[in-house]
C-alpha cells in the first residue's frame, strides 16, 4: 500500500508540497552579532533540503532587533533588509533546492527576550517570565501605537521573505513569544481592545494577516504555529484554541500547525512530569502509537472546527505513528523537529523503506534519580533538564551550519558547556553591534 507521508499536497493557496514531512522550525541561533544571515544558513538549509522532506521551516527570525528569542537570531527589519538581500536569496535558493518548500517562521519574542538582551521587553501586560536560574526583565504593557508598529513590522518582514525567494511563512503564535501571550488570559490582562474575551486577544492576530495578505496576495502560503493549550492555570485553553483557529481559517490561513506548552511548560519537546520521571517514561514507550504525538489529541477536536489543512508536531518517531496520524484525516502535514538534528537524512532514509523508526537523541541530562522525581523541588534542575537537552540539538545543528554531519557521540555535558559559553558570547557580540 503506498504511504501517505510521500503524496503530494496542495494548499489553499495553490502551491503543491511533495510529501506530508515538514522539517519543524528550530532556532539556528548562528547568525553574528548584527543578526543577519550568513553562510551557515545557507549551508544548513542545503543539508536539510537534501533530505527529501516537503517543506523546510526556518527557525524563528525576528521582527525587531530589541526582542529577540537569543541574541544570534536573524533579524529581518527595515534598517538591515538590503544588508542581507543577496545572502537570504542565497538561502532561499539552498532551501528551495529538490523542489523543497522554504518557509520563514517570523516572530516576535516579546517577555521572553532573554534579560542580557533586554531587560524592559514589550508584552502585552507587565507579566513577568519566571524560570528559575533565567533572568527575564518586567515587561513593559505595549502601547496602541506599539501594537501598530508590531504589525506592521511582521507584514514587512513577509514581503522581505516572498521578495527574496522564500515560498512561504509561518507567523509564530506558540510557545510563549509575543503573538502567544496576547493570546493567554493570564499573560495578557489589558482591558482594551487587545485584551479581555478571546476575540479581541486575537486581534493583533486577525490584523497581522489582513496585512500580510495586503502586502503579498493570496497565492503566497501564510501559515500560522499555535499552541494547542499553554498547559498553565489560567493560561489559553484547549476550547479557546478551537476558537481562535476558526477565525484564522477565516481570515485566510493556509495551514495551522498545532504545537503547545511555554518556557514555563515546555510541553513542545515532551517535557512535562511524566517525562522526567524515568519510570513514567518507560510507560510512554511503551504506550500505543497514537501517544508518541504529542498534540494529535487536541488536533482532532480542532478539526471539528475547522476545515483548512492542519499540522501536528511534537514527539512523531515512527512510520507507523505519522501514517497513522495522516490516515486519521485529522491532519494533512506532520512536523519532524529532533530527529532531523540528528540525522538530515532521516525522512529520505523512512520514505525510502530503510528507515521504520527516526533516531531518538532526546536525552535529558541524568545528575540522579531524586532529581527526577516529579515532585521534585528542585526546579533548577528541571529547568536545565528541558532546556539543557536543547543543547545537544543546538550543537548539531551548528556543525552542519559549519558543513559537518552531526556528532551523535556528543556528551550533553560538552554540548550543555559549549551552548553556554556560545551564549555568553552572542550576547556580547549583540552588545558590541
Ligand atoms: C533546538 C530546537 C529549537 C527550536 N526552535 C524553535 C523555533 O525557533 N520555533 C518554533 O516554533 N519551535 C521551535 N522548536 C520546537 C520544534 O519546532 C518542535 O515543535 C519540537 O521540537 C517538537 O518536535 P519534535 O518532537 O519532532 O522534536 C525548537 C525545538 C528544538 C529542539
């Protein structure tokens, strides 16, 4: 029987992806100081564009140089386009490559620009982002005009995206970045037409869009990540998620990709108490395949609502698991994240037939059993073991941009020592810049 995961798909919009495997957005965290793109971009989007999968989503580029998610983040804004105009066609042509869709994620990282960078970010409210052993500044409540200017700052950098050869975006609205936390209750307390009910904490939203779509036309796939839930006490809810997805159906989206969790929650990568309790996680392995995605569940009760093609990512391994997923109807594009950390090649090994099962690197750093209780008190630790696990993928993902192959005998310890110290000195070239 032919599998799904390599039919071709056509969007709303009317542009065709060859195959069902989107490689999800990671941050790349490699450009220099003055955040803008370089030849590891272009040499780790060639890379991935050689691993047959449909579509490349770029890690996050930023719309304001003030609000970045790290300090090596490209940022697109007007002051620096023509700067870097030759160098993102360049990876855009890298991207494109084996008839491969590139699609730039954009965002704005509002409260959760690292303190270093930023110590009053933009937010919609004066909400504080705790993590222990982080240091986040209080944010500072966004004006009207502030707003606008947002807005107006992710129309551009779509228009900069579609001009220099990159075949769509995806407006990043997940994970606790800016476009995120209006849509949180708990996050977003102004009670002003951008806060209150869920229609007006989606409006910077709905507005984005109509922009978008003003500067770019409808033939250019517009594509949105939102959380499927913050997983957080008072927090943007599942319901709420059902709602705001219908009205971005209408408001001419080409495809939502469903994701979850926050810095606070990092549910995005499977973490959460069940995940750091290794007994727990024994259950997980071993549970039915339908569980090894993280969000399908909360992707299906939005299908209910909704009718444009939906995209589940988060903790997908197995053939058998996607195939599922497709076959369900429920969505129509799997997003791939780690696993394409770990070996670029992957999904043409899996479309291939050699492949059944995608390598698993998500280690968490192993310092003893009473750390990973999950009544654990010690957050510290459950902090680096969500974050520093990401260390290992930041590695990778540096020696390809450099034209290695990943080095899948890294200790996460060595990876854990190098990010930070590849940290402290983006933040000083940032400075510099
Ligand atoms: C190193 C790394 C960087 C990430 N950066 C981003 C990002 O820039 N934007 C985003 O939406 N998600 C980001 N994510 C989340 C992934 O897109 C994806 O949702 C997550 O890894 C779960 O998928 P997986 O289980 O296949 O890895 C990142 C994940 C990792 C591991």
């Amino acid at each position: 029987m032919p599998y799904l995961m390599g039919e071709s798909f056509i969007l709303p919009s009317g542009q065709i992806i060859k195959n069902r495997i989107c490689k999800a957005a990671m941050t790349e965290r490699i450009a220099k100081g003055n955040n803008l793109t370089n030849q590891g971009h272009i040499n780790l989007y060639k890379t991935w564009a050689e691993g047959d999968v449909g579509l490349l989503l770029t890690g996050n580029v930023q719309v304001d140089r003030r609000h970045v998610e790290g300090p090596a983040n490209v940022v697109i804004d007007e002051n620096n386009y023509k700067e870097q105009y030759e160098s993102l066609k360049a990876w855009s042509r890298a991207g494109t490559k084996n008839n491969t869709q590139l699609w730039m994620q954009i965002s704005h990282a509002g409260r959760q620009t690292p303190g270093e960078v930023n110590s009053s970010p933009l937010a919609p409210s004066n909400v504080r982002l705790k993590i222990p052993g982080r240091n986040y500044g209080t944010p500072l409540p966004m004006t009207e005009e502030d707003i606008l200017d947002v807005i107006d700052r992710f129309a551009f950098t779509v228009k900069v995206a579609r001009d220099t050869g990159f075949t769509g975006v995806q407006i990043h609205s997940a994970h606790g970045y800016l476009l995120s936390e209006f849509l949180s209750p708990d996050i977003n307390t102004r009670s002003d037409a951008w806060g209150g009910n869920i229609k007006n904490r989606s409006r910077i939203h709905l507005e984005i869009i109509k922009k978008c779509r003003e500067q770019v036309g409808f033939d250019f796939p517009i594509s949105i990540k939102l959380n499927s839930a913050d997983f957080q006490k008072g927090g943007f809810s599942a319901e709420e998620c059902i709602q705001v997805a219908s009205k971005l159906e209408d408001a001419g989206i080409d495809l939502i990709e469903i994701s979850g969790g926050t810095y606070e929650q990092p549910r995005l990568i499977g973490v959460d108490n069940v995940s750091i309790n290794p007994t727990r996680s024994e259950i997980r392995k071993e549970s039915t395949i339908a569980r090894e995605a993280y969000f399908l569940e909360y992707a299906k009760n939005i299908r209910k609502a909704v009718s444009l093609p939906l995209m589940v990512t988060g903790g997908f391994r197995t053939k058998q698991g996607i195939e599922n997923a497709l076959e369900s109807r429920v969505c129509q594009m799997i997003g791939i994240g780690r696993p394409l950390c770990a070996d670029p090649l992957c999904i043409k090994k899996m479309l291939n037939g050699q492949l059944e099962t995608l390598p698993k690197y998500e280690k968490t750093l192993s310092l003893g059993p009473w750390i990973l209780s999950p009544s654990s008190p010690f957050l510290i630790i459950k902090a680096i073991n969500a974050f520093g696990s990401m260390s290992w993928f930041y590695q990778q993902i540096k020696r390809m941009a450099d034209g290695k192959m990943p080095d899948l005998k890294q200790k996460i310890l060595n990876a854990l020592m190098a990010d930070a110290k590849a940290d402290k000195q983006a933040v000083k070239d940032y400075l510099e810049n």
